[in-house]
C-alpha cells in the first residue's frame, strides 16, 4: 500500500462510530428516536427536534448529486497528482447531504440529479473514505 498523503480526518467520541462504520463498509448516521430524522455531520442532540436520544442508522449509500465543482487549480498540494479532481454535494436517499468525490467517470460527464451509489476508500490500515461513483457501475 503506498503512503496516502492527503489530509485525513480527525474524530471524536461523537463521530467515531461513524469512521467505524465506514471502516467495516457501512455508511451510518445518527437517526432520533423522537422525530425519526437523519442528520449529518454527527452530533450530540437532533437538529430538528433537540432530543438526545438517537441510533446509527445503516444506509443504503445511495443518492444523487446535488451541486459539484472541478478544480482546475492547485490549493493543497498532496492534491497536485490529481488536478483536475472533482468535489460533490450527494444528497443521500435517506436525506443528509455528504461532500464527496465522484470516481469512476469523467469530471466532464457529472452532472446534477445523477444517480450516485457509494464506494469505500481504504486509504490507509486505519481510515476508509466515502466516495461515490455513477449508480450501476461496475469497479474496474
């Protein structure tokens, strides 16, 4: 495995069950036990109703996109193998939004309202990424 040298993510007690699940290949997020809402990023009460009582939910990992953009232009540096890459908002079937990238297909064929799944990213022996690529297509 060659060294990733993107940023990785730092958790929390809150938000770790959340980069567990993504390391076993789940996507799971909070769901209140009062008002059934699912939300993202996690936190410690629902944002719709305050209740402090929720589950991790497993999720189908399926949705669409939202809004993207492509970077042409280098700002990180650990980024400059990748230049053009993409960056997405999917909204997720079961509603929260998650900023991604799409894989699997050319930056010029993304486009809004296109039907996405997930795919997890074993970048290093301790974090698995979501990503997501074009609904129905295979890995290659």
């Amino acid at each position: 495995m060659l060294t990733y040298t993107k940023p990785l993510p730092v958790y929390n007690a809150i938000d770790a069950p959340y980069w567990q699940a993504l390391f076993q290949h789940e996507l799971r997020m909070q769901k209140c036990s009062a008002c059934d809402k699912i939300w993202f990023p996690p936190g410690s009460v629902c944002p719709k109703c305050l209740c402090e009582k929720y589950h991790w939910e497993k999720l189908k990992g399926t949705g669409k996109i939202w809004s993207w953009v492509v970077f042409h232009k280098l700002y990180i540096p650990s980024y400059s193998d990748d230049i053009p890459y993409n960056v997405a908002a999917v909204k997720l079937d079961e509603g929260p939004m998650l900023t991604s990238n799409i894989v699997q297909c050319s930056n010029d064929t993304i486009k809004c309202d296109m039907p996405v799944e997930i795919v997890f990213d074993d970048v290093t022996k301790e974090i698995t990424l979501p990503v997501f690529r074009p609904s129905g297509k295979r890995s290659i």
